[in-house]
C-alpha cells in the first residue's frame, strides 16, 4: 500500500514502513492522546496527510530511534486491538 509494507490488525492498518532502503520514514497510527504526546519528541512530526487521523512519520535515521518508535508501535497496536476486538 503507497509502495510501503503495512501492518495490521484484522482490516485495521496501524503502521507502516518504505519498501525503499533508502526511505526511512514509518508511519504509525495513534489515539489522539497519544499523538499528541508523540509529537512532543525529536524526529516525529504529523503525517503530511493522515494527520487528522492519528497518524505520524517517525524518522528512523540511527538505532537510537528505534527504542522510541517500538514503544509508539506498541501504543498503535494496542489501539487497533481494541479498535477491532481482535486479539492481536
């Protein structure tokens, strides 16, 4: 989907990621609160499109990055667990 592999829960995408190495950008989809928290961090900003829906671009530049975009992963997992009553 938009040359990116996504990443879901029964029909609800949560995340996705490039399928270009060269692109270093995921997108994870968050509850309102948690975007908001989100966007307080270095190397998060509002999906330049999907905003409005809770998602955001989380830079994945180095391996420090990592730490951080697991645990808002989590968060968006969880979310679409509940979203969908499915088990995950």
């Amino acid at each position: 989907m938009f040359g990116r592999f996504g990443y879901f829960v029964g029909d609800e995408m949560f995340a996705c990621c490039p399928i270009h190495p060269k692109s270093h950008d995921l997108w994870i989809r968050l509850s309102a609160t948690d975007q908001a928290r989100a966007l307080g961090a270095a190397g998060i900003r509002p999906h330049r499109r999907f905003a409005g829906r809770g998602w955001i671009e989380c830079d994945l530049e180095s391996p420090e990055a990592l730490p951080r975009a697991v645990r808002w992963l989590r968060r968006a997992h969880e979310l679409a667990v509940r979203r969908t009553g499915g088990p995950g």
